[in-house]
C-alpha cells in the first residue's frame, strides 16, 4: 500500500502522508480494499511522508522536545497548511491497543 501510495504524495502536494491505518475502517462498513480517502485526520500509525516533505517541512521544524507527541504536533503541521492524509477505506494494517 505504502509503495504505491508514494506516488501520490510525489504528484499531490496538498497530500501531508500516507497511512495503513484508517480509524474508521470498521470491519462492517470497510468493504472496499481499493478505495483511498482523503481525510484531515492524522492516526500516527503505519504512515510515510515524501522525502521533500521531510526535508521542507517536518525535519527543521520537528521539536527537540516535543510536549504533546509527536501525532499532536505532525497533526498541528498539517491543520496549519491544510494538508490531508490518504488512507485505504480497508485499514492494511492491525493495532492492538495496550
């Protein structure tokens, strides 16, 4: 999922990342294993940026030390510029909370 999706993040710049995870996708209503979202939304797991996202945007800025985690604050980056994140409509990866 990630190795295709990195072409989107190349062609679209509104795009902030790429994530496995979709939060949403609930076993009874994720039905579609090839539809992707776009949401506003940043889950902090199973994600990829571009490396002149990185570079550009989140490597200088990144915090020493972060007070609200890094998820808060890539979250903060991304609502400030109007970035989104896309995701698969069927999550492509598993998360056991702790």
């Amino acid at each position: 999922f990630l190795r295709e999706s990195s072409r989107l993040l190349d062609a679209d710049k509104s795009l902030l990342c790429a994530s496995g995870w979709n939060e949403l996708g609930l076993r009874h209503f994720a039905l579609d294993e090839t539809r992707l979202l776009r949401t506003s939304a940043f889950s902090g797991l199973g994600w990829m940026v571009s490396r002149s996202t990185w570079t550009s945007l989140l490597r200088t800025a990144w915090p020493k030390r972060p007070s609200l985690g890094f998820q808060r604050w890539v979250s903060n980056v991304a609502a400030s510029r109007s970035l989104e994140c896309v995701v698969p409509q069927v999550p492509r990866l598993r998360y056991a909370a702790t």
